[in-house]
C-alpha cells in the first residue's frame, strides 16, 4: 500500500537555524508531491508542490523542497527558521490517482 | 483563485442529533470533492471522495451511514453527520479538485469546521 512516512514528529529549534524536515514515500510511479502547514488553530496552507521539472521546489515564506527520485524523499527546507514558523507540517503525496496521502505531520517549535 | 469555503466553522451540538456540513468551491467547478478528519495532534484521514451528480466513494471504515455526502452541483458538497455522538468530535475538512485548470491533481482545502458534540 502507498504510504507517506515523516519521521520527525517533533522538532525544536532556535531561532536563525536551520531547518530540514523528512518526507518519504512509497511508491514506484509518477507523483505529485506536496508540503502544508497548518498554524496553531488555523487550517492547512500550501507551502510548495511539484509535479514536474526542476526538483529543486520554492515556496512562500522561504521554504523550498527537494524531490530525490532515487530515494523517494521530498525533503523540506529552511536556512534561518523565525519564531513565526512554529506550527505543524505535512508532507503529502498524490500517486496514481487524484487522491492525496499525507504523512503523520511534524510539529515544529522555534524558541524565540 | 483556488478558494474553498465551509460552513459553519465551528458548531457544538447535542449527541443524537444530526450536523451538516457546507463545501463550497467558490471560483471554480470542482467535479470532485474530499472530506478528511483530523484528530487533535494527528494527520488527516481520508473519509469519502464526493463526485458531482453520484454516489460518494468511502474510505475502509468510515460509516457511510453515518457520514451522509451529497454533491448535488458542482460547487457545493455537503457532509452530514448522522446521529453524532461524542467520539464524532473532530475537525472536518473539505478539498476540492478543479478538473479543469492546470494543477488538475491538485486539491484545494476548505479552512475546515470544528465539530463538538456533547
């Protein structure tokens, strides 16, 4: 079965470091690949997707993400996080089909 | 463009009794609707995909008795929950898929709708 594995559930950081959080996913065919954020009691907001192209992905808020075919990963990334980025992230995956599988989440917490 | 809406945000009702859900896709015709279930502190569960003018399509153990999905037109869905009890309360969220634009397999997310049930 397709699965989306995140394997950070947890993640603490100061202010001005550096971010990468994990994405893998299962599946051999063509994907779409997603990352969300959700802030603390708000509703999900699209940080990047690929679909094709460059894998080397931009997004809002100075995130970018690179998809690695080879290894299934889709990893997302900041250089300098704000304590503003405190929330949880999702990666998810389209395979096959129009539906989206998402991970279990990260939770990320940035000390002011 | 790309926006969802739902209704109502937040809604606390009495167990027993019954709680509609509104999705709406509001500058685009989305031909498929989606409708997760998020617990606190977990990801989001696929419920049902909702397709305009047909029966919705379940996920492996969602009731689909209990969860009613209707997708009369081709901007609106709605999710009823039939009979809520106390373990119904979650946060319910809508995606919608516009068929006919570029990010064809892409989905857009309602800003979701807090269930409570007492």
């Amino acid at each position: 079965a397709q699965s989306v594995s995140q394997h950070n559930h947890h993640v603490i950081l100061s202010e001005a470091a550096s971010l990468e959080l994990g994405c893998n996913y299962s599946y051999g065919g063509t994907v779409n690949l997603f990352w969300y954020v959700q802030y603390p009691g708000q509703h999900l907001q699209l940080l990047l997707k690929y679909f094709s192209g460059d894998p080397l992905v931009k997004g809002i808020k100075g995130f970018e993400a690179e998809f690695i075919k080879s290894k299934f990963s889709f990893n997302l990334r900041k250089p300098s996080v704000q304590w503003s980025d405190t929330a949880e992230y999702f990666c998810a995956v389209n395979a096959g089909t129009y539906k989206y599988i998402f991970g279990t989440g990260t939770r990320l917490k940035v000390l002011a | 463009g790309a926006v969802v809406s739902q209704h109502p945000s937040r809604v606390i009702c009495k167990s027993g009794t019954s709680v509609k859900i509104e999705c709406r896709s509001l500058d685009f015709q989305a031909t498929t609707m989606f409708w997760y279930r998020q617990f606190p502190k977990q990801s989001l569960m696929l419920m049902a995909t909702s397709n305009e003018g047909s029966k919705a399509t379940y996920e492996q153990g969602v009731e689909k008795d209990k969860f009613l999905i209707n997708h009369a037109s081709l901007t609106l869905s709605t999710l009823t929950v039939t009979s809520a009890h106390p373990e119904d309360s979650s946060f319910y969220i809508c995606s919608a898929r516009d068929r006919t634009g570029a990010s064809y397999n892409e989905q857009f997310f309602g800003p979701g709708t807090r269930l409570t049930v007492l």
